[in-house]
C-alpha cells in the first residue's frame, strides 16, 4: 500500500493542472511545515530562526521544468534576488539551483548564460551555490554543464543520487578534483534500469558514495535523515579524522528537527535545505513520497 502510495504522489508531483491548482489554493495544504514561505523576505526570516539555532542553512528558489527563455530568465533574476538577500541580511546560507528551472531544456547555453550570471553574482559575495540534480535523464546534461562551469569558478558544487547505478564511478571522477558534493539517496521515480530498486541497495550505495567522498580532497555534505547512516558516519568521521571544515550533515527544513537539534548539540555542523516560493508544489509532493504517513497530517490541517 504504501509503495503504491509514493508511487501515486510521485506521479501526481508532475501534474502540470494540481500544480496550478495547488498555487491558487496557498500554502495551506499542509506545505508550511516543508516550505519557509512563497517569499525571499519570509525564507530569510526562517534562515535567521535557524541560525540563532546553530544551523546554517541553503537557500532553494522552488521551481522547474520552465516554459520558455523568459521564464527561465526570470529564475535566475529571482536566484540573484536571493543571493542580495543573503548578503543583506548576513545570514548564514548558500543557494541551491535547478537547471531545468533555468532553461537546461530549453536551450543549454541559455542555461549556461544564466548560471554564470548567478555564480559570479555569488562570488561576489563569497557565497557557494550546489547544483541540484534532477531526474536521470537530465544527469548527464547535468554534469557535463557542472564540469565547465567550475573550471571558471570556485564556488559551485553539486550533488550525486545514491539510488542510480552510475554515481559510484560520478564521485571517484569528481572526488579526484576535490569537488564540493551533496551526497542525497534521490527523490524521483526512477527505472529498475538505472535506479536500484531496494531501499537495503540504495543505503549501502549511499554509504560507499559518503565514505569515498569523505576521503578525497573535496567538501563533503552528507544529506540524509537516515540515523543509521548518520551514525556509520559519524564513526567514519572519527576514525579517520576529517576535519569539521570538510563535512557537514544536511537535513531538510522541516523534518526530523529533534534530530537536527541532537546533531548542533552534539557539535556537527549542519546546514538545512530551505525552499521558498510560490512554485512549491512539485517539492512538496516529492517529500510526501517520501513518507506517505504525512498525508495523514496534511488531510487533518484541510478540516
């Protein structure tokens, strides 16, 4: 039951009609517990709650899929907006993007164009920003797009899907380099072909992707909720000394917050994935995929 469930939310994540629906009806629908708000100023509020907390946090400008230049166009002025925003603030945050959402299937050098805009805007301020990736399709695009873009700058990183077969060789690649990367199990509905299909596959994949990435040169942020991944690492971590500056945990906003507290109280470092905007729907469905049990409390927020 549950299987079909995540199955049905997944579909219904990229139903163009819901998502319309959806941005006329608010935030009330129960997304407020995952989504800061529909706005920069109201996401900025939240990031400072989280800092006084201990946690630093990374912005997420919630959109895909664009229609046209214009849109993505607009994307990326809104990433910049954010990135203004931050440095006005001080607040303790990085930006993460999507490149569907800036034009990567519209036309590639448009995506490029805007990503540059944004990164050099970044650099400006010595803020880093992660490349999120997408569905499979789009992981290869994705990557190739990332490898030029950091021989011009420093401060891009990406992220690797525990759940698709290729990320092992993805990471020993980039791990060489001393990339920055987000090592996430993956939230899309993805084929037996190119995804493991077994959670026990998935985790014992995400461990080998953590622990090679841990030992390379480069950053390392170890996105997961899982606790007892988060335990392995944290033995892993000490066993092998890597310094606080090369790791950190990631946690979703909004999710498993005693979790997020034991680990500030614990002194790991955490940074908290903060999406905001009014496109939210496809990123809400997505984390209710992710435990159908919390359709159960969005019915109960409708009475």
């Amino acid at each position: 039951m549950e299987q079909w469930m995540r199955s049905v939310l997944l579909s219904m994540a990229k139903n163009r009609a819901a998502n319309r629906w959806a941005k006329r009806y608010g935030l009330r629908l129960g997304a407020r517990r995952f989504v800061a708000g529909e706005t920069i100023e109201e996401a900025v509020r939240v990031v400072a709650d989280l800092n006084r907390m201990g946690m630093s946090a990374t912005l997420d400008h919630l959109g895909e899929f664009v229609g046209d230049a214009l849109e993505a166009r607009e994307a990326a002025d809104a990433c910049i907006e954010a990135l203004m925003a931050i440095r006005r603030s001080g607040v303790d945050a990085t930006l993460s993007v999507k490149l569907t959402q800036l034009g990567l299937d519209i036309d590639r050098d448009l995506c490029l164009e805007n990503m540059r805009r944004i990164l050099a805007c970044a650099r400006e301020g010595g803020i880093r920003v992660t490349i999120d990736m997408e569905d499979s399709p789009r992981c290869e695009a994705t990557l190739r797009l990332f490898d030029e873009l950091r021989a011009e700058f420093d401060n891009v990183g990406t992220v690797i899907q525990a759940y698709l077969y290729r990320s092992l060789e993805d990471v020993l690649r980039l791990a060489q380099d001393g990339v920055h990367l987000r090592i996430v199990k993956g939230a899309y509905k993805e084929p037996p072909e190119v995804a493991y299909p077994d959670k026990a596959d998935v985790d014992a994949n995400y461990v080998k992707l953590m622990e090679a990435q841990l030992l390379s040169p480069g950053f390392t942020a170890i996105a997961t909720h899982d606790e007892k991944i988060i335990e392995h690492a944290k033995r892993f971590i000490a066993e092998h000394g890597i310094p606080r500056d090369r790791y950190e945990f990631q946690m979703l906003y909004g999710i498993r917050t005693n979790l997020q507290q034991q680990l500030v109280q614990e002194g790991y470092p955490l940074r908290l994935y903060v999406p905001y905007g009014v496109d939210w729907y496809g990123y809400f469905m997505r984390r209710l995929a992710e435990r159908p049990a919390n359709v159960w409390f969005v019915l109960r927020g409708l009475r």
